[in-house]
C-alpha cells in the first residue's frame, strides 16, 4: 500500500495535481514528509495538505479489526490454517493441534539430541492417511548432513503404525512420498530453491523439512555480515514458501558456544542485577542457537531439544500461542516419546538457556546413529 499511486486516490484534482508537479507520486512519498515540509514543498496551505495527508492516510492505513471479527474470519478460512499433528499429546496440546501451517517452525539442540528422529517422525506424519491422523500427502526433505535414514523411518512406522505398515506394498508407498534433497552447498540450495516451490504445487507437498540450515551457511562466509544478509535473502523466501503454499516448514538449527560479551549484553538471562560478569558465567551451559538474532526473529515457533540433569527436554521456548513449557522425552523405537504431558512451566534464564548435560551420547537403534 506504500507505493499507491496518489493520482489514483481520489484526492482533488488541483491538489493531485500539485503532488505530481513536485515529484511526490506515491504514499510513501507523501507520508514521509511531515506536514510543514509538505507545505514548502508544495507551495499550499496548511488547511491543504492536512486534508491531504488525512485521505491518503485512510486509503493506505488498513482497518481496525476487532478480535471477534478476526475469529470468525479464521472460522471461514480453515481451509487455509491448521496443524500437523506430532502424535505427542501434551506438545500438541501446548501448540493448539501440533505443528502449524504457514510459517517456520524450528528444532534447535546440539548434535544427537533427537533433532532428526523429530523430522522423520513429522515426515512420516504428513506421508501418513487422513484417516490415521497424517496428511496424506508428499514430503521434500533437504538432507543437509545426510542424516537421514530410510530404515530408521521404516522402523519408526512399523512400531507407530504397524496397522498400516505391516500392509504389503505400504512402506515402499509411505517412503515413496519422502522426496530427499541433498545439496552440497548454500549456493545448490539457492539453485533449487525454485524448482521446490513449484513441486510444492505440483506434487501435492504437504511438509518442507530442512536439516539443517545452519549446515548450510557454516564455512561459507567468513564474517557475520555476509551471511546474515544471504540469511536474510533466504529465511524471506523460505517464509513466503510457507505463506504461499499453506503447509508446515520445519528447519533444524544447531547450537554453538556463547561468548563472554553475549552473556554481558543478555541481561535478562541474569537472574540478579546484582551479580558480576563472574557470576553469569557460572550457568551449566553457554550454548545460544546458530544463526544469529535476525533468524531467531524470523521464526515463528522455536522448540528447543536439551538435555538436563540425565534427561532430554523438548522446550516450547518461543511461541505466540503457547507458554514457555518444557517435556521430558525419550527416544524409542517408535521415535521421540513424551514421559509426561504436563509441560513445566518455564521462566527466565530457562526459558532462553540451552543446556547440553549427560547426553553426549548417541543413541543407536539397529546399528545406525540416530540424531
């Protein structure tokens, strides 16, 4: 709406027309000038050019809306939202029906944490039957680290779904819908970042999965500006991805270590004013998610995956609908297991800390490593 014409905006046509003589021809153009810079400018009155300023505001300014008409037009658009189910009740619960359509979810943790065991699990998930809950449907997987595992996600379906699994010809179909990518650098992603967005469309895609983006840009850029902005060129693409073609976009991040001047400029992460630089250095763990503040904007839900006193936790750590909470998990089998559906309730360093304590290890089904 910034760049409406103002010849097309109904204003009169002695006062349209003085807008055209001095260069001044879109909202933005006007808008930006105060009311007195508008007046020298133009050579008119006061009177003038706050009227002006007030039309072009209401044709460019959008409505109020209240909440309720906001819920009632979500009520006529569920076609367009909706959620991919995680089968683990309390984070579903949490999530308002699992992990949501049109906008970047992200798996944050450090290496062997279980990041990939979520990915194919939510990957068998869309690939799954409407009737058993998936969205029956196709799944591109952009297997950065070539982690994944055909047989693990076999393994996974067998143990979830043997009802379907155990069907001849089943498992070839569900692992036929699972399209893997393996691009061997940031700039062959780039290069297919179009043919993915017309495959969304033209093999009915249901889930985008990258794992893991983070793997992507290490060692391609020396300094940080670089690659915020190339990461700022891609998040925007990969969110319109999403917006456009209505599904669920779910990226992997790793973690890295968090300097001394990090934890100084985090105060909110400092459980007392009072403490000295000393003192905040002595939290358990000074991992901070890769990919820096402006990634961390772009997303709209973080789940981070730590491990805590012996045990795994998948932590809501950011969320317009959900409370920070936190789930104790194992991996088994059957994929990641929720050992309660109460979430704990989480709040300052907490939420934000990712700790990494007595779970180095990675855990081994069948001989593979699992991550």
């Amino acid at each position: 709406m910034a760049n409406k014409q103002i010849s097309q905006m109904g204003l009169p046509k002695s006062i349209a027309n003085v807008f055209a003589a001095r260069n001044v021809f879109t909202a933005k153009d006007a808008l930006s000038l105060t009311e007195f810079e508008l007046m020298e400018l133009l050579d008119v009155g006061l009177a003038q050019v706050t009227s002006a300023v007030a039309h072009i505001s209401e044709i460019v300014c959008p409505p109020y809306q209240t909440a309720l008409s906001l819920m009632e037009l979500r009520v006529q658009n569920e076609h367009l939202a909706g959620h991919l189910p995680t089968h683990m009740k309390g984070l579903d619960e949490a999530l308002c029906g699992g992990i949501p359509f049109g906008v970047l979810t992200e798996l944050v943790g450090p290496a062997g944490i279980g990041k990939t065991q979520f990915c194919l699990k939510l990957s068998l998930l869309a690939s799954l039957p409407a009737s058993y809950g998936g969205l029956d449907g196709h799944v591109i997987y952009i297997d950065v680290e070539s982690k994944f595992s055909s047989r693990r996600l076999i393994e996974i379906g067998v143990k979830s779904f043997p009802e379907i699994f155990h069907r001849k010809g089943m498992a070839q179909e569900m692992a036929g819908r699972i399209h893997v990518l393996r691009p061997a650098s940031l700039s062959e992603f780039t290069e297919s970042l179009q043919q993915i967005k017309v495959s969304l469309l033209q093999n009915q895609v249901k889930l985008l999965v990258i794992d893991s983006m983070a793997a992507l840009v290490t060692g391609e850029f020396e300094h940080a500006a670089p690659r915020q902005n190339t990461l700022g060129w891609h998040v925007s693409f990969i969110k319109s991805l999403a917006e456009f073609s209505r599904i669920p976009v779910v990226v992997t991040n790793q973690v890295r270590s968090q300097s001394r001047d990090e934890i100084c400029h985090y105060y909110f992460q400092v459980q007392s004013w009072n403490e000295t630089i000393e003192d905040r250095t002595r939290h358990d763990s000074h991992l901070v998610a890769a990919l820096g503040i402006n990634w961390a904007h772009a997303v709209t839900i973080r789940l981070v995956l730590e491990a805590k006193s012996d045990q795994r936790f998948i932590k809501v750590a950011k969320s317009p609908i959900s409370p920070p909470l936190a789930f104790p998990f194992n991996i088994t089998s059957s994929g990641i297991l929720l050992l309660s559906d109460d979430g704990i309730e989480l709040t300052g360093p907490d939420i934000n800390a990712i700790h990494c304590q007595g779970h180095n290890d990675i855990i081994n089904f069948g001989g593979e490593s699992l991550q």
